[in-house]
C-alpha cells in the first residue's frame, strides 16, 4: 500500500469507533502484530532503546530516523511513530527533525512535552504551544498529511495535575494536533475528562497493565489505544524468566512454555529470502 494510502487510513481510523494501536520494538514483532489484524502500529521509544541495550530516550535522532524507515517498510499498515520530545527543545529544531520524520514511511507521530529534568520535568507551556506549532507546520510544508499527536506527560513525568494536562492538551489542540494524549492517565473521571476537553479531536489513552479494558475506553468516548513499551516488557519477561532459571538453577523447564520453533518460522515464511 502507497504510504500515501496509509496515511488517509490512518486518519479515517481517528474519524470514529476506537482502536487498539500496538507497538512493536523491531521488524519481526511488527510482522507478527499486522499479522494479527491490527488495523495500524506504533513505535515505541523504549522498546526500541532497550532493543538497542540503553535506557529510555538514550537513542539519536538518526537511529530513530532509521528504525522508523525499518518498521514502516516491514509491515503494510499504518505506523505512527513515538518520536519523542522531536529531538530538540526549540521549535526550529523540532520542525527540521519533523521534516526528516516524515520522509520515512510514516503515517502519524508524536510529540511530547516532557524534559527529562526531575526538576522541570516539563517544557514551558508556551514553548510546549510553540513546539506542537512547529511541527505541524513541518507536516503541513511537507504536504504529506501526516498524523500529528500531541502528548503532554505529566502523569508519568511527576507532575500529575489533571487541570494543567487538559490545559496544555487543548491548548496543544489549538495549535495544530490531530489526536490528543495524556499517558499515565487511568481513572475513568480522568479519561472522560481529557476526552470532553479536546472533543472533537480524538484522544490516545495508554494502556499497560490490566486495568481496562477496549470496551470500557470505547465506552468514554477514546479514539485509540496504545500500550507503549509494555508487549515489549512482556517479551523480556519471559527472556529474563528462561535466563534466570538457567543461571540459577542449572534447569531448563521455562523453555516449555516458549512458542514452538515451527510456528516462528512459520510465520516469517514470507519476510525474507532464504540464504
């Protein structure tokens, strides 16, 4: 599918009923996702860091740029991408980073609001405005009608105000994203109030743990649904459950519950040539 086709997907997907966006960390887990029937993906920062062996926002531009390209290409669906607070803190550096993320097969991104900086661990309000702006200037000059997310992280950034969220999220509306998103909020007076705040635009509710459920946000009025870094937690769960037996006990009995050798196979039987 023509990314140009993807992106008017992805669009019509924010126009109504709510959808589950998963995000896989490299090119087999995306393969494996769309082979599931989800309808678009997602990157995720910190899968893709911990792929790399680094923390959470400890990789480039040009490694995100590059694995954008590798997730986009390996799959025939919409991918958004998690790409951080756009790899700079002035505006200017924003859209020229956007410019560049936009050429990668993309459907949709994101940016968010978060510093980095336990002291500060938000952007200005009015340089956050100006950064959502940015870069939907960015998109709107590239002509590619790509996706623009606006995220404002103080619920996972510690600074969860509810007022002060839904203040920058409407404001971040205004200035130009297409879908609204607040990670770390969970109750349903919280969601339902993000959601009536930016309405109509339509709002992006993280998901990491089991405390809802599709139909319960479908139910508040949620657009999409994402899990972050959380499939890939779960993969590592079950790594690091194989390995520690191994190294701890000597015994091998977690590899019983692994996926069996043939069904892997089977499943990228299409994806590559044989060597």
């Amino acid at each position: 599918m023509p990314v140009s086709d993807r992106i008017a997907r992805f669009r019509q997907l924010h126009e109504s009923g709510c959808f589950v966006i998963p995000n896989p960390w490299d090119a087999g887990s995306a393969r494996l996702l769309a082979q599931f029937g989800f309808k678009a993906l997602a990157t995720t920062s910190s899968g893709f860091a911990w792929s790399q062996g680094r923390q959470d926002n400890h990789v480039s531009v040009d490694e995100t740029l590059a694995h954008l390209r590798l997730i986009a290409s390996s799959v025939d669906v919409p991918v958004n991408a998690d790409f951080e607070d756009g790899f700079a803190v002035e505006p200017a550096g924003v859209a020229r980073n956007v410019t560049m993320a936009v050429t990668t097969g993309i459907a949709g991104l994101s940016i968010e609001d978060s510093t980095g900086d336990a002291a500060s661990p938000l952007y200005d309000f009015a340089l956050s405005v100006e950064r959502v702006r940015a870069a939907r200037q960015a998109i709107d000059a590239s002509g590619t009608g790509v996706v623009l997310t606006a995220r404002s992280e103080g619920f996972i950034a510690g600074r969860p105000n509810l007022e002060e969220t839904v203040g920058r999220l409407t404001a971040y509306a205004v200035a130009g994203a297409d879908c609204l998103y607040a990670p770390g909020i969970r109750t349903k007076q919280e969601i339902e109030t993000v959601v009536k705040a930016v309405a109509p635009k339509p709002v992006n509710v993280l998901v990491g743990a089991a405390f809802t459920t599709v139909e319960e946000l479908g139910g508040l009025g949620v657009r999409r649904i994402s899990v972050g870094g959380a499939l890939a937690r779960a993969a590592w769960g079950g790594f690091l459950e194989a390995a520690r037996e191994i190294a701890e006990k000597g015994t091998f009995t977690a590899f019983g519950r692994a996926v069996p050798f043939a069904d892997l196979d089977r499943a990228f039987l299409s994806s590559g040539a044989r060597r």
